[in-house]
C-alpha cells in the first residue's frame, strides 16, 4: 500500500513539473515571437525610448556588411543598426548583401543598440 502511495505520489509530482515547464516554454515562445508593438524596424528600434534591454524584435531587411567578431551591419528600409550573430546561428547559412533575411533577436541598448540575434531566416 505504501509502495502504491509513493508511486502515485511520483507520478503526480511529474507530471506536475512537466506541465509546468512545457508551460513555461510555450509562454517565451509566444512572447518571443510577438515583438513589442511596434519594434518592427531599425527606427522604431532607434527611435523609441521606451525600448529597454532585451525587448524582442523581429526584423526584415538585408545583412549589408560584416563588421567582424560576429557583428554586422542589418538595414531595413527604415535605416541601419549593428547586430550580433554568433557563429552557430549562422552556421550553414550563405547570407549575401542582396539576400533578404528575418532576424529575431533582442535588443542591447549598452552595446549603442546592437542587436542580439537568436534567429536568422533567409526570405524567399
């Protein structure tokens, strides 16, 4: 009988925790992938002083140059600012200067509004 009621006692607690973290996962990935209103483009980025670290973006425009040390220089429409691709989100990926990408990132307003970046889709 104890034995019966530790095991469900068990089972409970995990599924418990799992609900709970697939939860959690479930709320950043919603939350993540619905930038702030209006943190759309380079000058809302640029321009918005109510834009704190680590508000998520989603930007569409070109990777126009590379700066070095994992940095490059992003343009949209709107104008330019610096974000930062660690290698292995660009690991495989052929990104030229006229080639059309998506970058989800967030924002790092102590590095002068770079851009860190978690996602990198090439548009087609």
């Amino acid at each position: 009988m104890k034995k019966r009621h530790l095991l469900f006692t068990l089972i409970l607690a995990c599924s418990s925790t799992l609900a709970l973290a697939n939860d959690q996962a479930a709320n950043y990935q919603d939350e993540f992938s619905k930038p702030v209103d209006g943190i759309n483009s380079v000058e809302s980025v640029l321009n918005a002083s109510a834009v704190i670290d680590d508000t998520p973006i989603l930007l569409t425009g070109y990777l126009i140059e590379p700066l070095g040390k994992e940095v490059y220089v992003f343009k949209d429409n709107t104008g330019s600012l610096n974000v930062k691709i660690d290698g292995d989100k660009m690991s495989g990926l052929q990104v030229k200067p006229n080639d059309k990408v998506t970058i989800k990132g967030e924002v790092n307003k102590e590095d002068n509004y770079i851009i860190y970046v978690d996602n990198v889709i090439i548009d087609k």
